[in-house]
C-alpha cells in the first residue's frame, strides 16, 4: 500500500463514502436493479463491507473498484470522481471541496 499523503486521503475518503454511502451519490444500474428484492440488501451490504483490496484490483490504492459474488451474480462497484460541476474529472480527488464521489454498482456484464 503506498504511503503517498494523496493516496492516503483519496483511499480515506472513497473508504468512508463506500462504507457510509454519505458524500457523493450512488447509483444502481438496471441489472442491479432486475436482481431478486431478497438479495439487493445483501449486496449493498458486501459492497460497504469489502477489504479484498489487491494490487490486480487496487493497483493504485485508491480503493475505488471491487468485485463481489453474490447469490451467483458477479457484481463491480466504481467509484469516480468528478468536479462540482459533474462535467469533468475532478482536478483534486484528495479535496472534497473540489469532488463529487460517484459509487455505481453493477453487473459485470455490464461493465
């Protein structure tokens, strides 16, 4: 894991929005959405609790990509971030003042 101060804060900030979903938005897309009722609560659940960070996975150390199992289906979740504008990329991740998170979950097949 680097120890990079800007990597750091960038991991922090997409750790606590992804285990909160507080500080950005979250968006489901419509496979998540078709998936059984019984099992949508059990997925967000996996997305907030995940620590399977890699570097095949993570390779900057910014946690904002995984990949979970679950009831059968393989499901990402991304975290981007944007500038306030929601225009463009944000110019500074490690700033919230400067970035809007983006968590989208999905099927793999729709990646």
């Amino acid at each position: 894991m680097t120890t990079d101060p800007k990597t750091r804060r960038i991991r922090q900030l997409n750790d606590t929005f992804r285990k909160t979903f507080q500080g950005g938005k979250v968006y489901i897309t419509k496979g998540i959405a078709t998936l059984p009722k019984d099992l949508r609560p059990q997925m967000l659940m996996a997305v907030r609790t995940f620590t399977a960070f890699t570097e095949d996975n993570d390779p900057y150390g910014e946690h904002d990509f995984g990949a979970i199992t679950l009831g059968g289906f393989k499901v990402f979740w991304k975290i981007d971030t944007y500038a306030p504008d929601m225009m463009h990329g944000s110019d500074d991740p490690a700033d919230p003042a400067k970035t809007v998170r983006v968590l989208t979950i999905m099927l793999a097949e729709e990646y």
